[in-house]
C-alpha cells in the first residue's frame, strides 16, 4: 500500500502505481483497471473521483483522479494483468481537502 501526498478538491492529478519490483525479466504490463472506495468520511460515488481509464507505461499504471469530498480519504485499488496471465493489486489512500483549510 502507498500513502499519496493529499490533494485538494479543485485539483486533478496523476496517480501512478510502479509494478516493476513485481515483474519477471520479459514481463510487462497488458491491462489495468482502478476503483475507488471512501476510507474515511462519506462519499456516495467514491469512483466518480476515476477520470477516465488507467494508463499502462513502463510497468507503472497511472490514473487521474479529479474532484473529492473533502475531509475524506479514498483508496485506490489498481489492479493489472501481466504479458505471463499474472495478476498484481496495489492500493493507495489519498486524503483529500478543500483548499480553504489550514494543513
């Protein structure tokens, strides 16, 4: 699991996944899929931060992530298939805050 630096809530940004200490000589990336889900704090539609489908390069997945509640935390869960049929999940949890706030 990786914790993200935070975002705000008028931000998008990238968030990428490096599977390459995972990956055998040869092997690389075929697909990837992300989901989100609402750590902490209430967000109906957690996906609705997802813009758009991940990005395979170089053996990192990225997605945008755009919006939030804020004073949430939401979890990314990036799954991939691999060009050997293996299957690898990272998460990553970002806190998300209006930019009014005092950090």
């Amino acid at each position: 699991m990786s914790q993200f630096s935070y975002k705000y809530t008028t931000e998008s940004e990238l968030f990428s996944f490096d599977f390459n200490p995972v990956l055998s000589t040869g092997e690389t990336l075929s697909t990837a899929s992300c989901t989100a889900i609402t750590l902490q704090g209430t967000d109906p539609s957690p996906s609705s931060i997802l813009s758009g489908t991940p990005v395979i390069s170089l053996g990192k997945a990225t997605q945008m992530v755009t919006g939030g509640v804020a004073d949430n935390t939401y979890r990314l869960i990036m799954t991939v298939t691999t060009s050997l049929s293996n299957i690898f999940t990272c998460t990553g949890d970002i806190p998300v805050y209006d930019p009014s706030e005092e950090l």
